[in-house]
C-alpha cells in the first residue's frame, strides 16, 4: 500500500517534534556547574590597643592569632605593679582589641617611700642613733646585711644578663645589649647612661630607677 505524500510529512513532523522532545529532556537532565562561593582571607596582621601597667602603652601591630602575653611583650613588659594574675595571658586577640593591664591594689613591692621605713625594718627609735644623711658607712652605701634598699635592687654594673632579663621591660635581647656596652665602654657611672644602649629608652629608665643602682 503506497504512502501518499500527505502522509510522509505528517510522519517526518512527527519524527521532528519527537527529536525535539528527547533534546528537552536530554538537556534538563545534565548536571549544573556547581557554584564557587569566595571566602575573605584572614588578615595576616592585627592592630591591638595595649593600655594600663605596661612599659610603653600604645598601638600594636602583632600576627593574626597572637596571645595577650604577646601583646604586652610588645608592649616592653609590664611595669613593676603590673598585675598580670587577672589577666588571661593566653586569650586570643583579634584585630581592633583593646587590652588593659591592671594595677596591683596594694603593690608589694619592697621599695619603701620617701621619708617612710618599709615593712620589716628596724624604726630610727629601735636601732642606735645613727644620723645615715651625714655619717655614711665606707663606700657610701648601706651594706647588705642591714636589709636596706641595697638587697632589693640590681647592681648594672655586676648584674649577668640572666637578672637583668629578670626586671620588667628588660628582656633578654636588651639585657644581653646592656651587659655588652658595660664590657666595651665599661662601668656605667650614671643610671642614665643606660639611655645609651640601643632599645633602653628614658620612659624605661624612669620606671626601673628605683630598682637600678651602680656601687
């Protein structure tokens, strides 16, 4: 039975419309390109804020994912009165952080005030009467064994750099820097020739006076 020409191009549009079905189909099946979703990478540096009992209080640039206790050595150490036991030296910082180092309420440190005996020592009344402004013991200083200031600071003219490095905002660099100059340009005969040795700055020297001396 012949096929006339009618329907020869019903069957060829059917054909079309078939192909073109399985093409639809065929192309909502492929798989879509998964989706990249750019994340911001973490700052390599951070800018802290160090204030309260710290050597030199300031701004700070230090590495992402720094410690307060990095924060304060590059703050040159705490002062003298520094409490550090209500501080979380091992807290992370992040940038913009603001860290405060406190005061000690009732500083312990033996450095008796002016005109005040400290604790533990004998009163003018109790020991014999000895004017100390106008008859100095040989060699002008107090011995150690009458407990003045004299055993309670550090001699920079004998100090190893181990206990220069024990005074705050003296590390170990700048001990080392201290015990050098004292070997190549000899005894220091006044404090504020420490201002000479590289790192040693006054701010520094005005705090770590009353525990300096050079007999």
């Amino acid at each position: 039975m012949a096929i006339s020409r009618a329907e020869q191009l019903a069957l060829a549009g059917f054909g079309v419309a078939l192909l073109a079905v399985v093409f639809v189909i065929v192309a909502n099946q492929r798989v879509p390109a998964p989706v990249v979703v750019a994340t911001p990478s973490a700052p390599a540096t951070i800018k802290v804020h160090v204030v309260g009992e710290v050597v030199w209080p300031g701004q700070y640039l230090l590495p992402a994912g720094a410690h307060v206790q990095d924060a304060i050595f590059a703050a040159h150490g705490p002062t003298l009165i520094a409490d550090l036991n209500r501080v979380n030296l091992a807290a992370v910082l992040r940038d913009g952080d603001r860290v405060v180092i406190p005061r000690i309420v009732q500083p312990p440190y033996p450095f008796p005030a002016a005109g005040r005996p400290s604790p533990g020592r004998a009163t003018p009344s109790s020991r014999p009467s000895v004017d100390r402004r106008t008859h100095p013991p040989a060699g002008g200083v107090p011995s150690k064994g009458e407990g003045g200031e004299h055993d309670r600071t550090v001699n920079v003219n004998t100090a190893t750099a181990e206990e220069l490095d024990r005074l705050p905002g003296i590390g170990p660099v700048l001990a080392r820097r201290i015990v050098a100059y004292r070997e190549q340009q000899g005894l220091f005969r006044r404090l504020d020739e420490l201002l000479k040795v590289e790192g040693f700055g006054r701010k520094l020297l005005q705090r770590l006076e009353p525990a300096l001396r050079l007999d």
